[in-house]
C-alpha cells in the first residue's frame, strides 16, 4: 500500500476527522464543511459568498449546507432586525454533529 506524507510547515488546517468517515454526507458536503472549519471563528459566512469561492453554483451550495444542517454539523439561525424583520443569517459550525 501506498503511504503518501506531506510536510506541514504553513497554510493548513487541523480538525477532527469524524466528518470524513460520516457515511451519510456526500464528499461534497465534506469538503464544504472542511473548508468552513479552515476559517477563522469570526468568519462571516453566506451562501453568496461560499458560491464566490467555489465551482459550485448557489443552488449546490444551498443543497450541501442543508445536508450539513439535516446532519447536525450545522445550526443556521434566521436573525431579525429591531423591527422584527429578517436581517441576516448566523452559522454555527460543527466537527461533530449535534445530533
């Protein structure tokens, strides 16, 4: 078997690997959560702006956070203004399900 080993100096990220053996997410939610887990806490995410830093459209994006969310590794929270209108989404991101 082959055993391929990389040298970590700089521009990497560590996280649990329970993800990658949930055999109920697709390999792209995995990747899109890894890449999520790479950014630093104050990240400020929206379906826009992961769309922006992929291949993947807005409807691919909605559908693998979704996954995420029916997995438990994601809880997105609808936030409403002093006038009780929708204002903005907050994304709370997991390395193991809720769930």
């Amino acid at each position: 078997m082959a055993v391929f080993r990389t040298e970590k100096k700089e521009g990497f990220t560590i996280m649990a690997n329970y993800h990658f053996k949930d055999r109920r997410l697709s390999m792209k939610a995995k990747g899109l959560l890894s890449m999520m887990l790479s950014f630093s806490d104050d990240w400020q995410y929206s379906l826009n702006g992961l769309a922006a830093m992929s291949k993947e459209g807005l409807t691919s994006i909605r559908a693998m956070v979704k996954e995420l969310e029916d997995s438990g590794y994601l809880v997105r929270r609808r936030l409403r203004n002093g006038r009780g209108q929708l204002s903005s989404v907050e994304y709370d991101i997991y390395e193991k399900p809720l769930s």
